[in-house]
C-alpha cells in the first residue's frame, strides 16, 4: 500500500520580512493561511550573505506556534545543529555540499524528535544527493542560487525533482525555494512539488494577506506526485 501524497504547504521566508517587527510578519502570514515559516540561515562562508542563527529561532519558538523549517545554508551544520534543535526548529534542513556524510546529521534531528531534509544547489549533481534520499523528510530544490532573496526562477532544477521523487518514500516533502511567484509556483507544482518557499511574493507590496491568497490560489491547480 502507496502512502498518500503529502499535503501542498506555503512557507513564507521571513528573509523578506521586516525584522523589526518579526514576530508581528510571521503572526500576519500564518493567520493568512501559511502553513509553515522558512527560516533562511547564512554563515557568509557557504553563501556570500550574512542573515540570523539560532537566537532568533529560539524567539521566534517563544512567540509562535508555527511550524519552523530551518533551512541551514552553512559550511558546517554538524556544529551548530544542536544550537538549532534547543532552539526549537521543527525542521532542519542542510546542504548536501556541506555535508559529506550527512546520515548521522539526519539521525540526530530524527533521535531529537525533529524532521530531517537535505537541500541541493542548482548546479549540483542529483546523483550527489540520491543515495540519502530515503533517510530524509524533505528534500529541498533550489531554485535560485542561495544567498539572496529576490532573484529570478531557474526552471532547469525542477527536473532533479523526478529522479528524487523515483527513491522517495511517497509521503516525503519536496520543497522548492527561490523566486517563486504567483507565475512561477505552478511549474514547481506540476514537477512534483509539494511545499513552496516564498519571499519576495509574500512580503512585497502593501498587502500580504491578498500576496498569500494569490500564492495559495496558484497551489490549487493540477499536481505531479510520481
């Protein structure tokens, strides 16, 4: 017996947000109806940008009740994964160019009770990624090249999505993270993603619950899931 397709979920990255009123941005966001909130981790080694750690998981955890989806785009997320999970992260995600043998990365957050994903870089072998694919809750498409919000959608990574979801357990979450819109969300959807990372598209403008409705209206059409 197949198990069911996991839901499609909207994750606003709160790198876009206005941190001056953080837990204000993802309060609006989640009341909208998003369904997670996607934490952008920066070291300034492995991606050229600078953004928060897990102090500000840690308050983000004693404000809300969202789901947080960490994504560490860091040089060595072995060690401060334990920082992330005191923090209170419900899901961690790391790079597999990070991480040279990431299995025992996956089973610490699995033995903490924490989801586990593995994110790959546009320009990345899939084939890097594959052998660890099944340790894995989500696994996490760039889109873009990470280090910066607000940069325009890549369509050629999409197609990593079929080869991973071919070893996938049915149920795991396929995430895809950079320049996705109201336009650009459908093609994701329809390669076989599930769980849709937007910045600029939620916080831009002067009216993010009709930003949120328009993305969630895009999730609505026709799905690829094998």
């Amino acid at each position: 017996m197949t198990s069911p397709a996991p839901p499609v979920r909207l994750a606003p990255s709160i790198l876009s947000s206005d941190f001056s009123h953080l837990a204000d941005e993802v309060s609006l966001v989640i009341e909208a109806g998003a369904d997670w909130i996607h934490v952008d981790v920066m070291d300034g080694h492995f991606v050229p940008n600078l953004t928060i750690g897990a102090p500000v998981v840690k308050s983000l955890r004693a404000a809300t009740a969202a789901y947080l989806d960490v994504h560490l785009m860091i040089s060595n997320p072995a060690q401060y994964l334990d920082d992330f999970i005191s923090a209170g992260s419900d899901m961690v995600t790391f790079h597999i160019e990070a991480e040279s043998d990431p299995l025992p990365l996956l089973d610490k957050l699995h033995r903490a009770g924490r989801k586990g994903g593995l994110a790959i870089r546009p320009g990345t072998d899939v084939q890097q990624l594959l052998p660890y694919v099944s340790a894995c809750d989500m696994v996490l498409v760039m889109t873009v090249e990470p280090g910066f919000g607000g940069q325009s959608f890549m369509e050629q990574p999409l197609d990593k999505i079929s080869a991973i979801r071919a070893v996938a357990a049915d149920s795991m979450e396929i995430q895809v993270d950079g320049g996705i819109t109201v336009e650009t969300l459908p093609q994701a959807l329809h390669a076989g993603a599930n769980v849709f990372v937007a910045g600029s598209a939620v916080f831009g403008g002067e009216d993010v619950p009709a930003n949120i409705a328009a993305l969630l209206q895009a999730m609505s059409g026709p799905r690829t899931v094998a």
